[in-house]
C-alpha cells in the first residue's frame, strides 16, 4: 500500500502543480478521489464522500505534522541533539495512550498510529539533513526554539488528531478503509503541496491508520 500511496500522492500534485484548484459548477459532476458526485448521486456516494472527508481531515493532520518537521530539524540541526530521542517518544506514547481511554479509544490503536507519526517525522529530519549537507546554501538561515517554538505546535495537533481519530473511528475499522485513505492522502498531499521527501513522510505516516 505504501507503494500506492506513494505514487498517487506524487501524481496528485504534480498533476496540479503550478495551478490553483478549479472550482466546479453546482450542477458539474465535482470528483474527489475515486469518488464522483453529481445532483442525482447515490446514497452510496454520499456516504463514499462523507467517509473520504472525514479520513482527510486525520491525512491533513497527517501533512501538517510532516511540515513541521521542517522546523525541527532546522532546530536541531548542526547541534548536539540527536534525531532519535527515545524519552520524548516514550512520553508522547505514554501520554497519548492515557489521552486515548478518556476519549473512548482503543489505546493500543492509538498507540499504533503515533509511532507510524513519528517515524515519518524522522524520515522527513534526516531526508532534510542528506539535503543540507549536499547543499550548505539551503542550510536554514534561523534556528527555531525546540521547547517554545515548535513542541507546542506538536501538541497541538497531537491533541487534534486524537479527536481525529475519535471523529473516523467508525471509517477506519469498516471495510473499504484503505480504498478511501489513498485519495484522501492525494488531497492532502496536493492541499499541502508536500514535495518528494514530504511525501515520502506521508506514506510512512499511514500504515496503521485502517484496521
């Protein structure tokens, strides 16, 4: 699937690239995906586009927490702070999984899904530093505060993608699950405008999202 995802999101964006996104007549059959909605659409299909957006709203978070990854590294880099912090992870994994009984969530899904999370932001660090050290020039000119600056960022959309999960737990244990991720993945990634590495992370970030 990994592949897949790859190659859709990657196809997504290219496809667009460059140009803003149409914006579709009322009466126009309006695709998302592999889902297509005109005014005598399908029960089927409205609850196809229902599931769809709602598996966007966790990918887009997905997306957002890549992009600050950005911001981490740039952190991170050229000091004596590693890109594997075992403690941290342990506490993020810790705390969302507590977070996950008080919200009704199964917390070994919700243990799943996050380690996919920050193994994909890792992706995206040492990806940047390969790119930073072939190329001193697109070295980050400022380095953000880890603590002030990007943690609470991360918290944040840590504590949005519980309710995230929350809000799709329905569409994520059904059948059809995957078949709707991929579009909702290609959204993302061309909402976002990730490039190669960014996607790369994206596909990462996704494996345990159905099941």
């Amino acid at each position: 699937m990994r592949s897949v995802l790859l190659a859709v999101c990657a196809s997504a964006v290219l496809a667009v690239s460059g140009a803003a996104p149409a914006v579709a007549h009322a009466s126009t059959p309006v695709p998302v995906g592999s889902v297509a909605l005109s005014p005598t659409s399908s029960l089927t299909s409205l609850t196809s586009l229902t599931s769809l957006t709602s598996l966007t709203s966790l990918t887009d978070l997905f997306a957002e927490r890549l992009l600050v990854a950005d911001k981490v590294a740039a952190a991170k880099y050229g000091t004596d702070k590693p890109i594997d912090d075992p403690v941290r992870e342990q506490q993020i994994l810790t705390d969302v999984s507590a977070r996950a009984v008080g919200l009704g969530l199964d917390p070994e899904a919700v243990a799943a899904v996050f380690p996919d999370q920050i193994e994909a932001n890792k992706l995206v660090q040492r990806g940047l530093y390969a790119r930073w050290d072939a190329h001193p020039e697109l070295r980050p000119t400022e380095r953000p505060d880890l603590v002030k600056e990007v943690r609470p960022i991360l918290d944040r959309i840590t504590a949005e993608l519980l309710d995230a999960l929350k809000e799709t737990e329905g569409v994520r244990s059904g059948y059809g699950c995957e078949p709707r991720l991929v579009p909702a993945a290609a959204r993302s990634a061309f909402g976002h405008r990730l490039d190669r590495l960014h996607l790369e992370g994206l596909a990462r970030a996704v494996p345990s999202v159905c099941g």
